[in-house]
C-alpha cells in the first residue's frame, strides 16, 4: 500500500466516523433548515422541505433527542429554532425543555409542509426553503448527511455544488478491497486511529444510560438485568447483545446522547463498535489490538457501504455487524483468511433483513446482526465457512461482498418501494 493510499483510507475513516446525536435523517433535516434559516438571518414565518423516500422512510418514526416527540415536525421547528449548523449531525445539541416548548408553538402557529421527491437524483436528498416576508432561501444537502450542495438566498446563489458523496452514488476514489482494509487495520500506527477510542467510550456510554431508563422496548436492558440470566444466562454473548442493543435503545428513543456515528448512520457506529469492545474488554485484549479491531470494523462497514450506498432498502446492520464480526474475529486471534470466512458467513446468513425506516424496533434488528456477527466469528476461527456452492457465496470475498451489495441496491429496489408505500398507507 502506497503512502497517498494508506493516507486517503485513514481521511476517509475520520470522515465517516464521526458523532452524532439522534438518529441521522431527521437530523439531517433540522441541519438543512438550520442551514437555511441561518442564510435568511431570522426564524422564518413558513417552511417548505423535500426529501427523498429513504430519507422520509427513516424520519418518520424515531424520537427526536430531548424532546418526548418523533418524527420531522419538531426536528424541523428545532432547526429553525435552535439548529446551528456548524454543529454538523450534533445541530440539535443546545435543545432545553424551554426550547421544546417553543418547538411546540411554533409547530402550531407556522406552516410547514414536508413532500417527497424521488426524482432528485439522489438517494439521499433534502432540500429545506425558508420564507419569511419576501425573503426566501434554500439549502440543499445530497449525497451525505452534511453534504451542501446549494444554497440560496433570494434568487442568488451563494453555493453551487454538483458534487454528491460517494455513499450516495455508491463510487468514489477510495475505492477499497478487503485486503486493503486488513492491512490497513493491523499496521496504521496507533497514533492514526486513536481517536477511534473515542468510539468505544461515547458508545458504551449510550448503552449504560439505556439501563438506567426506560428506553424504546427496552431490550438492552432486559437483556442486562439479573432476573432473566436463567433464560439468558450471565455470559459474555449476552453482554455483547444488552450493550449493543440497549445503546441503541437510547437512541432511538431520542436522548440526548451522542454516538459515534459511522457512514452517517449512529446504528452502524453502534454495531461495528460496542460488540469489538465488550468482547475485547471482556478477554483482556490490549489497548493496541482492540484500536485495531475497532478500525477492522469501522473500515469493513465504509467498504461495503462504498457499493451499497448510504440507504437503500438492506438494513444497515447487517453491514455494521459484518464490520463488528470481522473485528471479533480478529480479536479471537484470525488473520485475513479467518476474516474472510467471517464475511461470507455474514453474507449468507442475513443477507435480505429490510430497512423500514429508523424507529424503536431497530434494537431488535441490530441483536439479530450482532448475534451473528458472534456466531459468525466463531465458526471462522474454526474455520468453517459457507462456501461458493452455497447460494450468493463466491470464492473471492470482494464479490461475495458485492453479490450482497448488488441485491441491496439493485435487486431489492422495488421492495424498498413497496415498504415505503406500505409504512405511508397504514390507518
């Protein structure tokens, strides 16, 4: 691996892992109005915002932090009211009751009409426009969560970007192999991916609030809690599933708590870190060969997401949890071959879980994933792996990595229609 590569995978990885509060859409939403707002200089008297159907699809039934509310109303009235973009996907981080309250009013008072449009070009796409007299302005982000791709402000514009993220369009010039990603994780100096610990820290820290509350369905916590250690049993399997879920229990749930993100999405930050780190922790792995595992995990799920892109109608943990498995692997002492296997035990098992938009049940799905990504690693350093006469398997992991890709994106568009319109039509 050459110098300039070795250095635009490590740009990209502090790129895409990076915190987030509340679940990414919604809030990438109040970022645009935020934005928005910000170009008008004033609390507008109307708001008119477009997304794209993956965005509503993921906005629609998740709580908004601090607020004891779900859904795009209140995220876009905290926008206008208190976003500040130069916060990113943390836009939302000065929300106080007293602000929720204002949120409240302003929800009643000011017209906001929120639409759909699958005609953007862009999987990833949102567009908020702000009025207030004869003024208007818009801001338009695509591709990625924080991407500004225009702004304007009464006609003029201020900002013209074609150019969408890679996630979105599913290219880039960090084009990676699974080979590329080994290597980089398992002989980056320490220094470079420290900040990966941060990642651990934030993200545990989400999990443990989780059983102090009551959160979504509360699966984080009833997995933790001692009076079901008969069915569950107090085991390291079961820690691994109450943290991961119960973080994401929080999230969901809308606390205002931060998590590290990875590939815009806090779920997949979940799920490619707290498994790797409760499992480390748990056998006593160094300081240097958990920060390895750690960018084993968060890079495994960029290169994935690199072909799928940011939404589509797979489920982003199965993504995340092939990152968290082939970390684990590594961790139970694998090298590149056992990583391997451990993807393509992935790949065969959940290949298909849809994505039906960010809401509370999303813990469950982020347990099955997890769940596997255990098993799956398991069975790698054993080296027993599905094989290329199984299904979408191929011998050459980059196109079974692309066989599960190419059904997410491609083969699984129609579904991701036909989810939409049923989570649209429900009485």
């Amino acid at each position: 691996m050459t110098r300039s590569e070795f250095d635009d995978i490590l740009s990209l990885i502090k790129r895409e892992v990076i915190p987030a509060i509340g679940c990414t859409e919604p809030i990438a939403v109040a970022l645009c109005v935020a934005k928005a707002c910000e170009t008008i200089g004033c609390t507008p008297e109307r708001i008119e915002v477009t997304l794209s159907p993956n965005i509503y699809k993921n906005a629609m039934g998740v709580g908004i932090p601090n607020t004891g509310m779900i859904g795009l109303p209140i995220a876009i009235a905290l926008g206008a009211l208190v976003g500040k973009s130069a916060y990113g996907l943390e836009v939302l981080r000065d929300v106080t009751p007293e602000s929720v309250e204002r949120g409240k009013r302003y929800i009643a008072d000011t017209p906001i009409k929120i639409g759909t449009d699958s005609h953007s070009g862009h999987i990833l796409y949102i567009s908020a426009t702000v009025f207030e007299g004869n003024d208007t302005a818009t801001a338009v982000i695509a591709g990625s969560h924080t991407n500004f791709t225009s702004i304007v402000l009464n006609g003029r514009q201020l900002l013209d970007s074609k150019s969408a993220d890679a996630g979105d369009t599913g290219s880039g010039d960090n084009e990676l192999s699974m080979r590329q990603v080994f290597d980089f994780a398992t002989t980056v100096p320490l220094d470079d991916i420290e900040f990966l610990w941060q990642s651990a820290q934030m993200n545990i820290s989400a999990a443990e609030l989780s059983f102090a509350g009551d959160y979504g369905h509360g699966l984080g916590r009833m997995l933790h809690d001692d009076s079901h250690h008969t069915i569950f049993g107090d085991t390291l399997f079961a820690r691994i599933l109450s943290y991961t879920s119960g973080a994401c229990d929080a999230r969901m749930s809308g606390a205002m708590v931060p998590v590290m993100s990875n590939s815009g999405s806090g779920n997949q930050g979940i799920s490619a870190t707290v498994p790797v780190v409760v499992f480390g922790q748990a056998n006593n792995a160094s300081h240097e060969r958990l920060l390895r595992a750690l960018a084993l995990s968060h890079l495994t799920v960029i290169y994935i997401k690199q072909s799928l892109g940011r939404l589509s109608a797979l489920c982003g943990c199965v993504v995340a949890a092939t990152g968290s498995s082939c970390g684990i692997t590594y961790l139970m002492g694998g090298g590149y071959e056992e990583v391997t296997y451990a993807v393509k035990n992935m790949v065969a098992n959940l290949t298909g879980m849809i994505c039906d938009g960010a809401k509370p049940s999303c813990s469950l799905k982020v347990t099955s994933g997890v769940a596997t990504a255990v098993l799956s690693a398991v069975l790698a350093v054993q080296h027993r792996h599905t094989t290329s006469l199984e299904g979408i398997i191929d011998d050459d992991v980059d196109r079974c990595i692309h066989n599960l890709t190419n059904i997410g994106r491609n083969g699984m568009q129609q579904t991701d229609k036909l989810i939409l319109e049923i989570m649209t039509n429900k009485q």
